[in-house]
C-alpha cells in the first residue's frame, strides 16, 4: 500500500501509549509511582537491615550512611520500615479500590439500566452510605470486628480483610453515581440503539458499548479512590486502630512518631513524604489515563 | 390488500411464491405518556415484497419511525405497546417472540440504518470492530475472518484504501462515509431487508444522492429489499417503486410510485406533492411554496372521522362522520379517501 504515511499505524494500545506521553505530568507521576513500588516491592532484598532490630545507641538519630532515613525511638532502621509499610499501604489502597470500584460498577449500572424502582433504591442505599460519617463508624466496625476476624485467619490477614472491605465498602458511592449518570446518558446514544438493531444482547450492550464509554471519569474516580484508601488507611493506623503496632504501615510509622516532632522531625517526613508523593502521583497518573483512554478527544 | 392485486400493479417475480417478505397488518402501537394513550401507529398496514423498494413518507409525528422501529421491536416498551396487529416476516408473526429470537433476526435477516450518522457509531471502537461484531455474534466468525469481512464490507460500499480504514475510528470518517459505514454494517450479515430510516436527512445534498446511490446499488447487488423511511418526495420519486403516504398514524394512500405522483388519490398526497420547493416555477411567477394549512391532530384523541378533514380543502360533512377505509380506487393503488375518485 503506498499511502503517504502521514504517521505510523499503531494498535489502539500504541494509540494510548502515544497520548499517555504527551501528558508531561503524568508521565512523570508514573515513574515516581513506578519507583515508589518498586522500591517497596525489591527495595527490602536488597536493604536487608532487619525492620525490629533494636539499637538504643542510634534512638532517634537522623539521617545517615548507615541509616540514609534515620532511627526511631527504639533505634529500628526507617528506611527498611517505610519499605515493608509501603507494600501494605499500597496493597491496601490497591485492594480497597478494587472493592469500591467493583461495587460502584455493579450499582451504578444497574441502578442505570433497570431505572424505575430497582434505581431508586438502589439510589436511596447509596445516598444513605454518603451521608454515613464515616470515620466514627470505621473505628467502631474495625473496634467491634477486629478481634473475632484475627481469631479466624490470623492478625496480619485478618487486619487487612477488614480495612479493606471496610474502606473498599465506604468509598464505592462516587463511582456508583458516576456510573449511573453516564448510563443514563449513554443507553439513549444512538450508537447503543444501533448496537441493538444490529442483535446485540443487553450483557453485551452493558458491557461492551455503554461500559467502555463510561470508563473515563471511572478510571479518574479509580485512582482518586486509591489515594482516599491509603489516607484512609494512614489515619486508621494513626488512630490506632489499623494494623497492630508491630506491622510499620505508613499511616502507623507517623502515629508512632508525632510524639517525638520536636527531637526527630525526620521520623515524620519520610513516611509523610511517601504518602504525599504516592497519592499525588496516582492523581496525575489517572489525569493522563483519561486522556490516553479517549479516542474521541483529540491530542 | 392481497398479494394477488399487488402482483397485478407490478409483477414482482417472487410474490406468487408463498408468503411475502414482509407484512405488517393492523398494527397499533400506542405510548403511555401522562396524558393517556398516544396512538403513534394506529392501524397500519404495509406489505414489502423480495427485492422492492417501498418507500415510507409522511410528515415528522406521522407513525413512520415508530412502524419501522416497531419491525424490530426497537421502541422501548414500556412506554410503547404494540396493542394490535401483527407483522409477518416471511409468514412467521415477529410480535410474540421473545427478546432473543428477536436478536437472531436483527442485522441477520433485517437490516437497520439510522438517521443520524454522526453519532450512531461507538467511539470507542474501531469501525472495523463494529462491522465485525453483527458479524461475529450471528455467524461466529474469527476475529481474523470478521475484519477480513469487514473490509471487504467497506470496499463494497465504495470507502477508498478499505484494509487501511477500516482500523480507523468513527470520528475519522466524515458524515457521508460514516452513513456508508452504517450500511456496511447492517448488511454485513445479508439481510433480506434493509430498513432505512431517514438515511439522508442528516446529510448534504450531494452526499445524500451519492447515499441514495449506494443503497440502489446495494439492492440490485445484494437482491434484498429496501424500506426506506422519509419526508422528503425528492427523494421518493428518485428511489422508490412503490410508495406509502401516512398521516397521523395511519396509511392514506398507497401506490407505485408513477401512479403516486401522476394521479394522487388522497388530499393530503397532494399537498404533499404541491409543497415541493420547484425551482422552474418559483423563478417565472414569484409564486409562494404552497403549504398544507393547519397542524397534525393529536394522537391522544384523533378525530373520529377522516384524521386528515381539519386540513382537506375537499372536506364533506361525511367525511368527519367515520374513518374513511383504505381502498383499492384503482388497481394497486389504495386510498383512504371517500372522495378520491372526484378529486385526483
């Protein structure tokens, strides 16, 4: 074929990856984002410094060779404790968005194709989930479920079935109305009617011609759901209710140091720091997903 | 009407063998609103034989949309109801079946193009995709056989460089290459019917004849049948063989298209036919386009006599008194006129 090629041909993966680029921002949140995991996940092989070795002699002591993040009060290593942290606080906040996105899906579209009664119920028990205040009741579950779940499959597993399902359980209501809306928007498109005279099913309208159009503000609400998952996760551990105190999630490691601010502020920044950067750079990193994930919108 | 008298009208070589392609018989469908009953379709009677074009006219809110749509059973129900009537399709009664026989004959048998092209393809697909999908759901092809299909579908309907285009998405087509591609998709699975509703509307003028173009081309390659759905009597008079007028839900006049327009039986065909912007006239008398004076009646409590009398410069007392029957005045050519002989 000797079409002038204006540009290469590329698969609608390469299409999104070419956009994906442009977005500067998010390019650059993915690699911060990128190192952050991979620094939890292979970090700890390498760092191999024991995250409960005690030494009194370093008990708060800053940054330094030894130590590139500095000591706690007991003299246990940060840097090898925010890597293990890490990898339960990302796999809270992953895992808790997982369940909040597949609940919002499920309602918000049902609720968007039935309609009628089914939609207001449905509506009804969400609005009823918004208007829950939320921190006291997840303090009061963890309080009340914590216990009898570790007694079942033991207190790390135990813990994070809770705070995830629980966190995954109060952060599905936005996805579920943004689903909702774009189905109602969306069902009346021509193109789902066209789809329909074509003999389309409705599994297959859902899922193939209104579903993937919803995607775009779902992936957006994805991401901010994560970082919400890992706040969320940070203040329970700070509260005292997260993991036990032996587990140095992020949320955990700040808990245990806000009482030492004055003496040993890197104790503080560094876990904070991860927070920061991990939510900021899933933010931005849904930003450009949209875009990518947009035919329609021209970059 | 029967197939004999049609087949006396104009001969159409398959219609004396066994049922007809398509025949739609006192067909209501009627729209619950907040008001009451809204009788969209209001005894509706079509026929279309194999490799025909019928073509449907009649003014916006007349039922056409609705009738065709209702083929398929694509109105929402509720709020429509198909309260009475049947539609054969090839002698088999498509108003009882059930959603999923209904989806076997969707694309498969009948064909359906939509008015608005702009926006009756998903975005977020190929259009290579989308031709493909009928194509794999009804005769589960391989991903790989399908977009051969598919390209083979967009050479057929006239796209340049199809093996190219065809991993293109809608918004890189134009309108008129976006109607092409919705033709190409409802026939990609042969259907014996094409129903096209208001192909052209959406279209520029030169765009809509290269369109009406296609779809005779199609036809004759393809040996299907076309209904094509319209407002436009341009373009009826340069598609249609046989032509049915509706008004307010309901058949008024039905003919081969010469006899239409030589000889309109029905009052409202007329105005129809006198409402055609014509340039040669305009130019030498200054004359003012004619206009059929008065609105449509509604549909939630339609006249009891005649529908179109409020507007008929030939009204007679008799005619608000009962509905006129649709007749055969002259042979195949019906209408819904008590005085269609004086008046054409």
């Amino acid at each position: 074929m000797a079409a002038p090629a204006a540009r290469k041909r590329v698969g609608p993966w390469g299409e999104a990856w070419r956009r994906f680029r442009k977005h500067r921002l998010a390019v650059v949140s993915a690699v911060v984002l990128a190192v952050l995991i991979l620094g939890v996940l292979v970090g700890p092989l390498f760092w191999t410094l024991p995250i409960d070795e005690i030494d009194f002699s370093a008990r708060l002591a800053g940054p330094s060779w030894a130590h590139p993040l500095g000591n706690d009060d007991l003299g246990q290593d940060l840097l090898a404790r925010i890597m293990y942290g890490g990898r339960i606080s990302l796999a809270v906040g992953f895992a808790a968005m997982a369940v909040a996105v597949t609940v919002g899906v499920a309602v918000g579209a049902i609720a968007g194709m039935a309609g009628g009664k089914l939609d207001a119920v449905l509506m009804w028990v969400t609005d009823l989930f918004l208007s829950l205040p939320q921190l006291p009741l997840l303090l009061l579950i963890i309080y009340l479920f914590r216990d009898s779940l570790k007694e079942v499959v033991g207190p790390e597993v135990g813990v994070f079935i809770l705070i995830v399902t629980i966190i995954g359980l109060f952060n599905w209501m936005q996805v579920a109305r943004l689903v909702r809306a774009q189905f109602f928007s969306l069902r009346e498109k021509e193109f789902v009617e066209a789809a329909r005279a074509l003999g389309a099913s409705r599994w297959r309208l859902v899922t193939r011609h209104i579903l993937p159009n919803a995607l775009g503000p779902v992936i957006v609400a994805a991401t901010i759901d994560i970082a919400a998952a890992i706040i969320a996760e940070s203040t329970l551990s700070f509260l005292g209710l997260g993991f036990p105190p032996d587990i140095p999630t992020w949320g955990r490691l700040l808990f245990d140091a806000k009482d030492n601010l004055d003496f040993a502020p890197h104790w503080a920044i560094f876990p904070g720091l991860a927070i920061f950067l991990t939510v900021v750079s899933i933010n931005f990193l849904g930003d450009g997903l949209r875009d990518a994930l947009d035919p329609r919108r021209v970059i | 009407m029967s197939a004999a008298t049609m087949a006396a009208a104009a001969p159409p070589p398959a219609a004396a063998a066994g049922p007809r392609l398509l025949e739609i018989a006192g067909l209501k469908v009627h729209f619950r609103t907040d008001d009451g009953w809204v009788r969209a379709v209001d005894g509706v009677d079509i026929g279309v034989d194999r490799g025909e074009t019928l073509c449907v006219v009649g003014e916006s809110g007349c039922g056409k949309t609705v009738t065709a749509m209702t083929i398929l059973k694509l109105i929402a129900m509720p709020p429509g109801k198909i309260v009475a009537g049947s539609i054969l399709w090839q002698g088999r009664d498509l108003v009882p079946l059930g959603p999923d026989q209904m989806r076997a004959i969707r694309a498969k048998e009948i064909g359906f193009v939509f008015q608005e092209p702009m926006t009756s393809l998903n975005p977020v697909y190929t259009v290579g995709e989308q031709i493909a999908e009928a194509v794999r759901q009804h005769e589960g092809l391989s991903r790989r056989a399908a977009r051969d299909r598919a390209a083979e579908m967009l050479r057929l309907v006239n796209i340049p460089n199809p093996q190219r285009r065809v991993d293109d998405y809608p918004h890189q087509f134009s309108g008129g290459m976006r109607q092409r591609v919705m033709i190409a998709m409802a026939l990609s699975c042969n259907p014996k019917l094409l129903i096209a509703d208001e192909p052209t509307t959406a279209l520029d003028v030169t765009i809509q004849a290269q369109i009406l173009d296609l779809m005779q081309e199609m036809k004759e390659r393809l040996g299907m049948a076309v209904l094509l759905i319209t407002h436009a009597m341009g373009v009826v008079a340069e598609t249609a063989q046989r032509v049915v007028v509706m008004y307010a839900g309901q058949v008024v006049e039905e003919a081969p298209v010469e006899a239409l327009f030589g000889r309109p039986m029905h009052p409202y065909t007329q105005g129809l036919i006198r409402s055609i912007p014509r340039l040669d006239l305009a130019a030498t008398e200054h004359r003012r386009l004619e206009a059929i004076p008065g609105t449509v009646p509604s549909l939630l409590n339609p006249p009891a006599g005649c529908r179109f009398a409020a507007r008929c410069r030939h009204a007679i007392p008799a005619c608000s008194a009962a509905p006129p029957p649709l007749r055969e005045v002259t042979p195949g050519h019906l209408a819904a006129c008590i005085r269609a002989e004086e008046i054409s």
